[in-house]
C-alpha cells in the first residue's frame, strides 16, 4: 500500500516540483541584467590572449 501511494506522490508532486525547478532555473539565467555577467564569464579564458600569464611561465 505506501509502495502504491509513493508511486502516485512521485508521479504527480515531484514531476510538478522538478518543471517548476526547471522554468526558474531558465528565467534566473535569462533574467535582464545578468547578460553583462555572463559574458564577463564567458570570455575567461581569452583575458590573457596577448600576454600569457605569470602561471603559465612558472609551470613550465
């Protein structure tokens, strides 16, 4: 019987919980204002595309 109810619980309110995790997850990252953010991420690793950086000279 808790097999059977679990199953239903499972089925309907965690479906409905993880798509409603989903939807925020996207309307968070496409929010307005965080555009500006996430190129600065994005564009990491070409800081240094002239000069290389004082870690790579000492690890070699």
């Amino acid at each position: 019987m808790n097999y059977h109810i679990f199953r239903e619980i499972a089925d309907s309110w965690v479906l409905l919980a993880m798509f409603a995790f989903f939807v925020t997850a996207i309307l968070w990252a496409f929010r307005p204002g965080s555009s500006k953010k996430y190129k600065d991420i994005a564009n990491i690793p070409f800081r240094h595309e002239n000069a290389p950086s004082d870690n790579e000279e000492s690890q070699s």
